[in-house]
C-alpha cells in the first residue's frame, strides 16, 4: 500500500500491526517452549511477514519500528533485559538484522534475475 506523498508508512504501519501480534503470540508462550521452538515461530510468524516485499519498502525512514519490534522479540527468544544490546543475541540465534536482511534479499533478487541488468564488459 503506497500513499499521495509515495511513502511507504501506511504499508509499514499494516506490517508493523501484524508484526505486533506474532511478538505478543511469542511472548504469551514463551514460558512453555525451548528457544529452538521460539526461533521457529520467530521465521514462521515473524520473518516471513518481515521480508516480505523488503526489497521494495526496506529503503523506508520510516523501518525503525520494525527494527525495534525484531529487537524486542529476540529479547524475548534470548530471556534479556530489555536495555541489553542485541548485537550479540543476533550472532547467537542466527538471524539478520533488518538492514541485512535488506541487503541480502536484494542481492539475492540480483544473483536470481541477472538477466534483467546489464552486463559491463
């Protein structure tokens, strides 16, 4: 969804309120299941939400929401304190950041669609 000013906030403000209830669904169970089973449910719930369409709308100013909501969950996956830097907690579960995950997706889209750029030889 794209407004009158051509920025992406309304199509973020959409992800951001299905992003909300996958944090408050990990949050709910997390006293019942293994951080194995709550990475799951981060990819299953969360991720796949998140990258969806992130080559398009992962530029927008407006991605610092998102990238506060993702620091929460893992927090909660990792059982931190909510000031505790995720630098860490990402290395551990083995997930991208948000702006990696920008930057993979679209090299990805290169590497799948090389036909679609020009060639310099």
């Amino acid at each position: 969804m794209i407004s009158d000013t051509l920025s992406w906030k309304s199509h973020i403000d959409m992800i951001t309120l299905k992003l909300r209830q996958a944090h408050f669904t990990v949050r709910v169970v997390k006293l019942f299941l293994s951080q194995d089973t709550l990475r799951m449910m981060y990819y299953a719930n969360f991720h796949s939400i998140m990258t969806y369409g992130i080559i398009i709308w992962g530029n927008s100013s407006n991605v610092d929401r998102i990238f506060r909501l993702i620091k929460r969950i893992i927090r909660i996956i990792m059982g931190a304190r909510t000031r505790h830097s995720c630098r860490e907690l990402f290395n551990i579960l083995k997930i991208l950041p948000l702006t990696s995950q920008y930057i993979f997706s679209l090299a990805l889209f290169v590497v799948n669609n090389k036909s679609l750029f020009i060639e310099f030889s």
